[in-house]
C-alpha cells in the first residue's frame, strides 16, 4: 500500500461507523460516473474540503491528525 493509501485507510479508520458508511456511500457513487463526471466531482469535492479543512496551510490533517 501506498502512503497516501495508508493516510487514508488510517483515517477511515478514526471515523465513527456513521461516518464510514457516508465515506463508503461516496466512493461507490463515484464509481459509478463517468471520467468527465468524475472530474467536476472532484472539483466540487476539492471546493468543499476547502471550506471544511480550511487552508492547505495547516500542519496537521483533521481526518487522521497527523
């Protein structure tokens, strides 16, 4: 596995089981689209972890606090 993969993997995993399911809900319905869907999803979804995480400036991640 790959870092990245292994950040996100850990973070999945300090998720409550709510939160799982959402994250689980996403990526499925992502796999679904079509490349040029998936793409105006991923810009969509950059802009609203933006809004949520806020600056990429930050020195922790808020998912897997590392």
């Amino acid at each position: 596995m790959t870092e990245k993969s292994t950040k996100v993997v850990a973070g999945y995993y300090n998720l409550s089981e709510s939160e799982k399911l959402e994250v689980i809900a996403e990526i499925q319905k992502e796999r679904g689209y079509s490349e040029q869907t998936r793409t105006f999803t991923r810009d969509d979804f950059n802009e609203r972890t933006k809004r949520v995480t806020g600056p990429s400036s930050m020195s922790t991640c808020p998912c897997c606090k590392k």
